[in-house]
C-alpha cells in the first residue's frame, strides 16, 4: 500500500482501472467490427463489445459510489479471468493468457479496495470529489425521494 493514499484514492483508483479496461477493451472490440481482420480472428467482435461498455458503466457507477456497480464489476472481471483461463486451456494462445493477466490486474484492485468501500459507505462519502453538476442533480434526486415518502400518519 502506499504511504499516503486513503480509501477514497484506494477505490478512485480501482474504479479509473475498471474505466480504462473498458475503453481500452471497447475500441479494441470496435477496430473488430470496423473490419480490422487480425481483431476479427482473435475473437473479438460485438458480444465483447456489449460486455466492455459494461464495465465502462460500472466503472463510473464505482467512481461515484454504487456499491452495486463495485460487486457486479468485481464479480464480472472473475468470470471474465476464469473465462479466458479456460480459453487459455483449450486454444493455447498467449493473447488468452494477456487478457487473463489484465483481468486479474483489475480482479485484484478492486478486491484490495473493498474495505475500503465498505469504509466509505460507513461515512457516507464518494470515492471521488463530486462536480458541482453532478452535486445539483443529487441534491434533487435526494428532494424527489424524500417528497415521495408517505407522512407519518400516526396519531396521539
């Protein structure tokens, strides 16, 4: 661990690793579809691509603090390691065994992170600084929901 990170750099960290593997994996998947002939016989192509945006989304659901996009996400880059382990068995090919080590990189940052999460969940606080664009629509998505809760209709 570094000397002077915190948990919120720990998962800014993790969620920006998640974010570049699914830019990084999406103009590979679209160089595929655009007619690239080495990427279109490596396997690459649209499912992948539906599954790289994925994790872009995911990604900047961790930057701004679900605790659901941080687990599908951890959980997603194991079966995606698992998956190319298994691909790695069958072909051989040592492009199957880079996406494994890529994936395990990511796999591993963001299990580093989650008590860190955890932590920052605790406290109520965002991995990263939030914007002030982003601050005024949360401060009215939190005005909608608590404008929707039934009044107490209790009485003495």
């Amino acid at each position: 661990m570094r000397k002077n990170s915190t948990p919120e750099r720990r998962v800014g960290r993790a969620a920006n690793v998640t974010i570049f593997l699914g830019i990084l994996f999406t103009l590979i998947h679209l160089l595929a579809l655009s007619g690239v002939t080495a990427m279109e016989q490596r396997s690459y192509g649209l499912p992948g691509l539906a599954v790289s945006i994925g994790f872009l989304g995911l990604g900047y659901g961790i930057r701004y603090g679900s605790y659901a996009a941080f687990y599908l996400t951890t959980g997603g880059f194991a079966a995606l390691g698992a998956y190319f382990v298994a691909r790695f068995a069958v072909t051989g090919e040592p492009a199957m065994l880079l996406r494994c080590v890529v994936t395990a990189w990511a796999f591993v940052s963001l299990c580093r992170a989650i008590p860190d999460m955890r932590t920052l969940r605790q406290n109520a606080v965002f991995p990263l600084p939030m914007s002030r664009y982003g601050a005024f629509f949360l401060r009215r998505r939190v005005k909608a929901r608590l404008s929707c809760r039934p009044a107490d209709t209790a009485q003495p």
